[in-house]
C-alpha cells in the first residue's frame, strides 16, 4: 500500500499485520502498526476505518490493564463503529465489557446481554462461546453444560474456522 500511495491498503496490511503480530505475541511490532492504522485512520476520518483502529487501540489497553482508559476507548469505538453502521460494533464492545467485569468483577449483569447476543446470533458461535466463559468464570458447571453441548457437537466440527474462531 506504501510503495503503490495507496493509504487504504496500507492501512488494511498495517490492519492484518496487528492482528497477525499479536497472535504471534510480537507486541512492539503490533505497536507499530496500531500506530500506522491511528494515523490513517485520522487522516483519512472514515469512520470504518476509526473504529477498527480503535478496537485495536482498545485490545493493547486492555492488555495493559488500563480498564478506565479501555472504557474511553470502547465508547470512542463503539461511536466510531455506529456511525459506520457497523453491526460488529456492539459485538466488539460487548468484548470489552466481559473482560473489564472479568478483571474488575460484576459479572452477572453481563448474563443477559450475552444471553441477548446469543439469541440474536445464532449462526455465530462465538457469543455462545462467550457465554460458556462467563458461566465457567463465575463457576456455574450447570448454566454452562448445555451450551457447551452445543459448541462441541460433532467435535466441535460445526465452529466455522473464521475471524471468531479463536
């Protein structure tokens, strides 16, 4: 994207890259390229692109452990994400909300908005995912069982290897 002026593929291989370099657990190398995603994405203050730099901004915050911080940058997502009309935007942030009540507790008020999401989307099995882990965290075996019954049907050979997978 650099060598061909093209700002919005470089911004999509800076985007792949984090990703990539973060599975990796190259995190100073991930840094550089959330760097490069802000940076376009400021430049070029489309919202699609803001929001995807942003929940990746948020993911390194997190990891630190900088839940106030993490919250300022979700909401500045979750806005960016709407404005888009993103409808992973609200998945995102619900993400962000189980990992802060996981770190900071408060647990159960998240119960029916996972449950929500679960209803909501069926076909992705993340969310159902999502809801075993919030059962397993506050050590509810038997809320968990039959959702997990679903997950591994046919040894978990249903879950489509897609962005969600992990």
């Amino acid at each position: 994207g650099r060598a061909a002026g093209d700002r919005e593929l470089e911004f999509a291989g800076a985007m792949w890259a984090f990703g990539d370099l973060m599975e990796l657990g190259d995190t100073a190398r991930a840094d550089e390229m959330l760097a490069i995603e802000l940076t376009i994405a400021n430049e070029l203050r489309q919202p699609d692109y803001l929001w995807a730099a942003h929940v990746h901004e948020g993911t390194r915050v997190l990891m630190e452990g900088r839940y106030d911080d993490a919250a300022e940058v979700a909401d500045r997502a979750l806005a960016y994400g709407q404005a888009a009309q993103s409808e992973t935007s609200l998945q995102m942030y619900g993400v962000v909300q189980i990992e802060q009540a996981r770190a900071l507790g408060g647990l159960e008020p998240l119960e029916p908005v996972v449950a929500g999401m679960v209803e909501q989307y069926p076909l992705l099995p993340a969310w159902r995912a999502g809801l075993v882990y919030l059962y397993a965290l506050q050590g509810r075996h038997d809320d968990l069982r039959p959702h997990l019954e679903i997950l591994s049907a046919n040894d978990f050979g249903d879950i489509p290897m897609d962005a969600n997978w992990t």
